[in-house]
C-alpha cells in the first residue's frame, strides 16, 4: 500500500487564480521550498494531460532532478502529475481546488509515495532527506502558505 500525505490551507481567492499559481510549474520554486523550479520539456507551455516537465530539486549541498508527467490538467479543480527518476516511479502529486462557501478556495495538496524498495532504500542518499512522509508534510505546508500569501495579496 502506498504512503500518501495531504495537507490543505483555505486561500482567500477564486479558484481559477489559485489554479492558476499552481499549475505553472516554472514558478513552483517560488511556493516549494525543496523544489527549486521546473521547466517544461517536449514544447510543452502548460499544463495539460501527457506535458512533461523537468523538476529540480534541493536540500542543503544535496541537488536533483526529476521527470514529470500531467495527468489531469483540470483548471479550478484538479491538477496533478507523476514524477520518475530513471524511469522508477517516485510519487503521484495532486493538487484539488473547491469553493470553501466564502468566495475562497481550499486547496488540499497530496502526495503519494510510488517508491519502491530499491530507491527508498538509496534516496537518502541522493536527496539527503531521511524521514521523507515528514519532510513532505513540513514542505507541503510551507509550499501551500507560500501560494496563500502571493495569491492572496494580488487578489483585488
């Protein structure tokens, strides 16, 4: 069974612009403070089902990167995609957008380890991250406060 972690904040925000902040993964270094940015590879420019992007990562010396691929690209609802290291599977990331009933949106981020032994066993290290369900939880948290404020702070 697959460990999956979730997380969520309310945004004082419409979902389309908090779907929006999200959904640009060249941005994503912006609100992550393990992922420090991504680019988008095969002429991809949005994301959209199938668009796979390149993920960089770091923490303290250590530094690394991953394949992403979308897999559901649905504005103001869902966006979520699959991330590979050497063609291994790595963890499914979702992102789920609903009316909180106040004009706001809250926003549940999830994760859900695809590792199998092999990696979990060498990730440590690669990435220098031990305890990987906590260090996910504590960036999550820190990534979803991160797009709070920016949205928040340009919504009129």
């Amino acid at each position: 069974m697959s460990d999956v972690i979730e997380v969520s904040a309310t945004i004082a925000a419409p979902a389309d612009a908090v779907y929006a902040a999200v959904s640009d993964i060249t941005r994503m270094g912006e609100w992550s403070p393990e992922c420090s940015g991504g680019k988008w590879l095969g002429g991809a420019t949005a994301a959209k089902p199938g668009a796979r992007f390149r993920g960089t990562n770091k923490h303290g010396p250590w530094r690394w990167s991953t394949t992403c691929k979308v897999v559901t690209a649905d504005p103001a609802r869902e966006l979520s995609w699959e991330v590979r290291y050497l063609g291994l599977p790595i963890a499914l990331w979702r992102y789920r957008f609903s009316a909180d009933g106040h004009g706001g949106t809250l926003v549940v981020e999830s994760t859900e380890d695809r590792r199998g032994a092999f990696i979990k066993a060498f990730a440590p290290m690669a990435t220098g991250v031990g305890d990987r369900a906590g260090r996910n939880r504590k960036t999550m948290e820190i990534t979803l406060d991160r797009v709070k404020h920016v949205v928040e702070t340009r919504v009129p």
